[in-house]
C-alpha cells in the first residue's frame, strides 16, 4: 500500500512492530493523512493496543527500550507543543484577517480613483490586474461566523 509514497524505511520497522491487519490499518491511516513520516509511525504504534503488536521479544532497537508509558509522556509533550502553536495561531487570527480587510479597502478605494488607475496602467501595467484581485478577495465564512 504504501509502494509508491515517501517513505523511510524506519517507518516499515515500526510497521513491523504491529500484527497485519494493525499495519494495514496504520497505511490506511497515513494515506488517508497523506503523513508518512516517522513520528506519525510511531503515534500510531504507541496508540495500538497491545494485543495488536508483535511479541516484545521481536522488537528491537529503540521501539524495544521505550516503554509505553514513556511514549506516552513523549506523545503529551508533542500534543502540548502543538495546541502552544494552534493557541498562537489563534490569537494572531484577529488581528491578521483586521489587516486584511483594512488593506482590501484601501485597495479598493485606490482603484476607484480613476486618476490612480491610469497612473498604473501607463507605469505598472501588471499592477492593476492583481489589485483588482486582491480588491474581490471576499471575506471567509469563518471570519463572519466569529
């Protein structure tokens, strides 16, 4: 399944670890994400029930020294670091679609102005057309839900 995808072969080790059905569960998952990097491998390894892995003995390398309470820990700190970064996101959303939407009506306001759209076409001829764009740029549906 995953033949024709980008990945490394540290993820087909950790695909290893798992039972068959649970690897062709894990591809599912990391075609249906279009993730196919190691440390989603290795979420999804650390989120298959025991039952689902292979013998411990067959294990080896730093899957075999890791406990699952261990990755556990590891995978809070990554989640704890990625809701950090959606939190800031969040927080400059305002402010940047307020920027936006300023700037999209200076834009607009500029092409109303005949004298400045003549201007552009005889100096920057390629200016008007993208202005013109970014003028109709409408609103996100999101933005108005807020």
């Amino acid at each position: 399944m995953l033949k024709d995808t980008p990945c490394s072969m540290k993820v087909f080790d950790v695909l290893r670890q798992m039972n068959a059905v649970r690897q062709i569960e894990a591809a599912d998952l990391m075609i249906g994400q279009h993730n196919f990097t190691l440390m989603f491998a290795r979420a999804i390894r650390a989120a298959t029930p025991h039952s689902q892995l292979v013998a411990a003995k067959k294990m080896t390398g730093a899957a075999a020294s890791t406990p699952p309470g261990q990755q556990i820990a590891r995978m809070e700190r990554e989640l704890a670091a990625l809701q950090t970064q959606v939190k800031s996101v969040e927080e400059t959303y305002g402010i940047d679609n307020l920027h936006l939407t300023v700037a999209r009506g200076y834009v607009a306001k500029l092409l109303a102005n005949t004298r400045i759209t003549r201007w552009l076409s005889y100096h920057r001829q390629e200016y008007p057309g993208e202005f013109q764009k970014i003028a109709e740029i409408d609103p996100q549906p999101e933005a108005l839900d807020a």
